[in-house]
C-alpha cells in the first residue's frame, strides 16, 4: 500500500514542480499569512507534505519502521488527544499530525476505548436491569464486536478515503498514516462519552451523540476539506466531507443501540 | 562473569604452559615425564570453576534441575510481592515459565465461570493475558525502551501474579458471593501489579515518554482486573 503511494506521490510531485518551480518560497509565506483559504497555491501545500514524507523510510515489515511512529512524548500526545475534541484550530492534519504522526494514539486510544465499552457498556445492563443476580458483567461478547468494529474504522475508513483522494488527484495527498492518525486521535472524545452513557435517559443519551459527534465530526470535516476543496467536481468535495461525518455519527449511534440502549428492545 | 573471565585466563595460561611443555619435551625426555603431573595440579581449579559455572546439567540428577528452576522462579514471584534486593540480576536470567503458568491458571479459573454462554472462552482469556503482555512490551520497544524484548514480557508476566492470587482467591472462595470483598481483593491485586511492575520497567525510559509506557502496563492490569472481578 504504502510503497504504491510513494511512487504516485514522486510522479506527482515532479510534475508539480516542474510547473511551479520558482514561486514555491513565496507561496509558502502566501500559504501562512492567509491561512489554507480558497485560493491558496498547491506548491507550498505539497512541498510541505512532501517533505514530511521523505523522512519516512524503511521497509514496510522492519521494525525501525514502525518505531518512527511511536517517536512522541507525553505532552505531544496530551496535545493531539486534547485538540482532537476542541475544534479551535484550523487544520487538525497540519496543524498537530505534521512532520511526524504517531501510531501510539489511535492504538491506545482505540483499545481504551474497545474496553471502555466493554466495561461501561455492562455497568449500564446491569443497571438497567436493576441489578438483578446473575446479569452483571458477564457479557464477553461485547469486547470482541466492539474491537471488531472499532478497528475496522479506523483502518478501512481511512483507506477508503485515500483511495478517494488518490483517485480524485487530489493536490493535497496525504499520506495514509496521517489520516489513520487523525482517525484514531477523533475517536478520544468517546471514551468519556461511553462513561456518560451509564446514566440511562434517552435524551440525555441523545445529546452526547450530536455533541461528541458535532465536536469531532467538525475536527475530521475541517482536516479532509482542504484536500478536496479544489476537486473539479464540488458534488465529490462535499458528498466527501458528508459522508466522513455521517460514518462517524453511525458509528456513535451503533455504538448507542448496540451496546447500551440494547435491553430496551 | 569474573569467574569466566578468570577461566579464560587459566586455559589461556595452561595452553601457553602446553605449548612450552612440548617444546621442553621436544628437548629432553626427564622433563617430559614430569610434566603431566604439575599440569594435572594445575588443572585443579580449574575444574572448580567449571563446576560454579552450573552450565554441566547434564551430570546431575534430573531432580536437582528441576528443584534449581523451581527455586528460580519462585525467587521472582519473591520479587514481585516484595521488592528488594537486586532487580538488575533478576533482569538478567529472564525466563517465561512464570507467565505461562499464570496466565494458563489465570484462563482456567476464569473460563465460564458464570456458566452461561456469555463468558469469555478459555482462547479468550489467554489471548488477552498473553498477547497482551506481548502487545505492551512492544510498546515499551516501539517508544524506545533500553530493555530487551524477553525481559519486559518476563517482567509484565510475573507482575501478573497478585491478579492471579487474587482470582483465585475470588473464583474459588467467593464466587459469586460478597461483591464488595471481592472488588477490594481485585483492586489491591491490580494497585499491586502496576506498582511492582513501575519498579521494574521506570528505570528503561527518558522523562520525557514515561506516561507513554506507564499507561498501555496500567490499562493491562485493569483489563485482567476487570475480567477477574466480573467473571468470578
């Protein structure tokens, strides 16, 4: 996967400079001051994610591979995971993931959460069933659909989306790690939501769905829009950013029948 | 590792005196016949320090091997309820026979337990203990930890022993009786663990990455105390 990206990236790239070879310093600063606007030159864009990318090397099953993604510290994660909840910033990609995203989020981060439901999600049975014996925390079964589930999100949802982009020629390609990290980082927001989730009233329930999902939904919307903003077709660039945050409200909504709300029925 | 380097030393010696020896023979045969005997004195030691070496087992009665890996283990389970002494040497001669046994009893006293279908399977149990030992240790690896591979799973393996107690104590006591004792059973097993398992693996990473070791070790342990508490 990842060495078919590099060679598409190259081709591109080249192509790319031999275009615009000689502004790309002053389109950088152009890039700064006004921000990823609308009308934003592509080269700054693209050298910065270019450069990003080049550091990236080794071979895909080695581990020193691997262990160019776990190269954070403490206060960086504490920063992405926090920024990943407050859209306060303009571009959760550019703004936090590059130079180096890191694998140690989403991983952890999705295990917190496969067993965050596990183990919240059989408090709120047994509540519901108002401790009645024999039915508390025995179901087993909800750690693994919810592994199930939450990793092929976060692996399948993004690949998808870079298939997209790569399809579509998108001048901001980035690369699939990034995205898996961005992915990864936005599902932060429901580990707390899961504890919330305990207290059994439905339109209480309701609420931290369109909040968390309003909150991250805004995050994820705001990281891809930049990357297909410029697509020839609008209907792709906006059915594009529609569709990442309908996915992410059904997976909070699965999240709410399936594991919580599924004694009602 | 001074009495190898000191055996080293002597067959070094022996075979230079050898070698001299041969040549004293080659000159004359009344210092030839004297020769064997004030090499076989020298040998002496020699032999003694094959014997502290402990890596000729296979002289000894299998009883007397089995009894020293015994005692080798049971000087970590030592270690863990109550730290002391010298951590670096238990580092050192790592083994997994520990982990194995404790996530093997830990899979058997807590495979449906309540009966119903909704239990975890014997697979389950294990899957979780182990390879989520070697999942946190590849962590500790991955961010950079100065340890190897097969200490850090030894060390994490071992740790699990007061969840383990503890489980036993809940499943085969307790079961499904006095709720609140066995919550405060499980969480001293589970402050235990993480506690001595801090102890062991603090030392291996810079300032900088320590939460990002501590937490994936104390997430495991809660994820076995949460399965001990609700499954027994």
């Amino acid at each position: 996967m990842d060495l078919n990206f590099q060679n598409f990236e190259n081709v591109n790239s080249t192509n790319e400079q031999s275009g615009a070879f000689g502004g790309n310093i002053g389109d950088r600063n152009n890039l700064v001051g006004s921000g990823a606007s609308s009308s934003a030159p592509s080269g700054g864009v693209f050298d910065d994610s270019q450069s990003s990318t080049s550091t990236r090397k080794g071979n895909l099953f080695s581990f020193e591979y691997y262990q160019q993604f776990f190269d954070v510290e403490t206060d960086q994660v504490i920063k992405r995971l926090l920024n990943s909840v407050v859209p306060t910033h303009r571009n959760y990609i550019q703004d936090f993931l590059q130079p180096i995203p890191d694998l140690w989020g989403p991983f952890w981060v999705s295990v917190t959460l496969v067993f965050a439901i596990g183990i919240f999600g059989n408090l709120a049975q047994f509540i519901e069933n108002d401790g009645a014996k024999g039915t508390y925390g025995s179901d087993f079964r909800m750690v693994t659909s919810a592994s199930t589930l939450i990793f092929l999100y976060v692996v399948i949802v993004p690949l998808l989306l870079y298939g997209l982009l790569w399809n579509r020629r998108s001048e901001l390609l980035h690369p699939y790690v990034d995205l898996v990290c961005l992915y990864g980082y936005s599902l932060a927001i429901f580990i707390p939501v899961t504890f919330l989730w305990i207290i059994d009233i439905g339109w209480f329930r309701w609420a931290l769905i369109f909040m968390s999902v309003g909150l991250s939904g805004t995050v994820l919307a705001r990281a891809i829009w930049p990357a297909v903003q410029n697509d020839v077709n609008k209907m792709v660039a906006f059915g594009t950013i529609i569709t990442v945050v309908v996915l992410h409200f059904l997976l909070a909504f699965t999240f709410k029948v399936y594991f919580f709300d599924s004694m009602h029925t | 590792m001074n009495s190898f380097g000191n055996a080293s030393v002597d067959i070094d010696m022996l075979e230079r005196e050898m070698a001299a020896e041969q040549t004293a023979n080659l000159s004359g045969n009344i210092a030839g016949m004297s020769a064997p005997k004030s090499s076989s004195n020298r040998r002496g030691p020699m032999q003694e320090v094959d014997l502290d070496a402990e890596f000729d087992t296979l002289e000894e009665p299998v009883w007397d091997t089995v009894k020293r890996d015994v005692m080798t283990v049971g000087a970590k389970f030592s270690h863990v309820i109550l730290p002391h002494g010298d951590k670096q040497q238990l580092l050192r001669d790592w083994d997994l026979w520990g982990p194995l046994f404790i996530c093997v009893g830990l899979a058997l006293l807590l495979q449906h337990n309540g009966g119903t279908e909704s239990a975890p399977q014997f697979t389950q149990v294990f899957t979780i203990t182990f390879f989520g030992s070697v999942i946190v240790t590849a962590n500790i690896k991955l961010l950079g930890g100065n340890i190897s591979f097969f200490q850090s799973l030894c060390v994490i393996g071992y740790c699990l022993l007061p969840p383990f107690a503890a489980a036993v104590l809940c499943s085969l006591f307790l079961h499904g009786i006095a709720f609140p004792l066995r919550l405060l059973i499980t969480s001293i097993g589970f402050v235990w663990s993480t506690y001595a398992a801090m102890g062991f693996l603090a030392g291996c990473q810079p300032d900088k990455k320590r939460l990002l070791v501590i937490y994936p070790v104390f997430l495991f342990y809660f994820i076995v105390s949460w399965m001990i508490i609700s499954h027994s």
